[in-house]
C-alpha cells in the first residue's frame, strides 16, 4: 500500500499542481558489456571516456532523482550487473537504491548470475535459440540455464522485437511462459540508434504485424504484461507522449528529462517502439488498462 500511496501522491502533483515530477528513471551505469549484440549500440562505446560510473557518481546521481521525487530506478547498460567500483559492487548500489525508491529494477543480458535485490528484474531474450544467438552473441543457452536457476521474485522476459525476430515471438512465449521461474513477459520495438543497426527496423507493415501478434498472445492468455491499451497505440502510434515522465542518467552522471533518445541519437517518433513509455504517458492520461499493467509490473 506505500508504494501505491507513493505513486498516487506523484500523480495528484504532476496532474493538479503541474509540477513535470518524473516517473521512472533510467540509469545507464556504464557502457561496458559482456556481449556486442548487433541491436545495441551502447557497447560499441564502452572504450570512451565517461562510459562507466565511479561509486560517487552513481550514488550521487541517485540522490538526485530521488530529490526530483523520482520513485521508480531502473539500471541498464551495457551489463548493469557488470558494474562496481573498488570494493562496490552492483548489489550494494541496488540496496543504496532499495532505500531511497518506491521500486527499483534492472535490465541484464541474463549471462550473469540473477539474484539481485532490485524489486524487479527484466531478462532479454530476442527469439528462439538460432535468431537470439545471432543477435545476442550466442548466449542462449547460458541466458535460459541463469533463467532457469533464478531464484529473483519478480523475474521479468523482455524481448525487443525487430525484422530478424518478430515472427518468432508466438514459440518464444510459448516455450518461456511455462517456467515456473518467469513472472510475465515485456515486449518492446526495436529503435535504431543508426550505429550500424538500423537494417532491424521494421516496416510500418512488419511492426502492425508484430504487435498484431503481440495481442494474440495476450488474448490468448499467456502472460505478457503490455496492456491490450498500450499494444494498439504502439500499432496506431497515435498516442500522446509524456516524455516529462522520463529522466535519463547517462554514464558520465549527467542528468535530462525527457525523451530516452534524447542526446543518445535523433529523435524520430514515427520510430518509438518504447512501449514503456506509451504505458506510462497512458497511465498519466487516465487510461485503465495502462494504469493496471504498470501495477502488476512494478507493485
């Protein structure tokens, strides 16, 4: 009930008093990473200076967000789970974290051992085991034996959809709902970055396709948390962004509110395919099904 509490307060001021109070924070610790999937191009600069916090840096852009009244953290990468400092490592700043925010969650490569105390914890998986090895290094099989072994509460598959893999996705949900180990299942469009990636962008066709697809499954009963609300506006891509409900810590500690792509490449919102968003700036906007499945996911 306080995380609730703490998310209807956030709302009642962003909406009432007009204050542009953050929802979630993404929090890019370092860009250094155990992989060189083809789709990310954070990896690619991991060699350049400010691509990996320091203990104080991180800590301190923590602060921050909770100051903005921030109540959701989400670390990302590169491989958040890679990242310490001396004697920090990536568990003493989840628990750092724990102590200042409504909810607290990762995104990892699942390579890595997964019992981490974040609240949440998000597993990429982008296909069947031939198309995510392709995409993702040829970690497969070590990503479903640290799947399988999680003990993580509120274990999460995440799977970004693009040309190579957006067919596959019925036999990937099939096969990863059955594991007693996984909560539910994410589904986002891939966002070219214009890194050397873009050729797995999907057409307009491919992406009502996939996300056509996407509410099958829903409808279908298998456990995908986008909500039926969310998945459409992604199709249509008519919805209203809040981007104000975004803030963006990039390695070097700098701090921005807005877009996720904003100072990370061009903004091209005929491309968003960050269904996150739509349901956050859905829940701002009132929308039940948007509202319900931002519940389940972080509460």
């Amino acid at each position: 009930m306080r995380r609730v509490a703490s998310l209807a307060a956030l709302f009642l001021r962003s909406r009432i008093l007009g204050r542009a109070i953050p929802l979630i924070a993404s929090v890019k610790l370092t860009y250094r990473c155990n992989l060189s999937c083809s789709a990310c191009p954070f990896h690619r600069l991991a060699a350049t200076p400010g691509t990996h916090m320091d203990w104080a840096t991180a800590t301190g852009s923590l602060d921050t967000l909770s100051e903005m009244g921030c109540p959701i953290v989400v670390f990302e990468g590169g491989e958040p789970l890679l990242w310490s400092d001396g004697e920090h490592t990536f568990t003493d700043l989840a628990r750092y974290a724990r102590e200042r925010f409504v909810c607290t969650a990762a995104t990892t490569n699942g390579t890595l051992p997964l019992d981490v105390p974040t609240d949440v914890l998000w597993v990429s998986l982008d296909g069947t085991r031939e198309t995510h090895n392709l995409l993702r290094s040829g970690s497969y099989d070590d990503v479903m034996a640290s799947i399988r072994s999680s003990r993580h509460r509120r274990l999460y598959v995440h799977t970004t959809l693009n040309r190579m893999n957006f067919q596959e996705l019925p036999e990937m949900v099939r096969m990863v709902s059955g594991m007693p180990t996984v909560s539910g299942i994410t589904v986002q469009l891939f966002y070219p970055y214009n890194r050397g990636e873009e050729n797995l962008a999907l057409s307009v066709q491919q992406r009502r396709e996939a996300l056509a697809g996407v509410l099958r499954l829903k409808r279908q009963g298998f456990p995908v948390l986008n909500s039926s609300w969310g998945i459409h506006a992604m199709m249509d891509n008519t919805w209203t962004c809040r981007q104000d409900l975004l803030v963006n810590v990039n390695p070097d500690g700098s701090v921005s509110q807005g877009c996720y792509v904003k100072d990370r490449s061009d903004v091209v919102c005929s491309q968003c395919g960050f269904t996150p968003v739509a349901e956050a700036s859905g829940a701002f906007s009132l929308r039940p099904g948007a509202i319900v499945a931002g519940l389940r996911i972080f509460l």
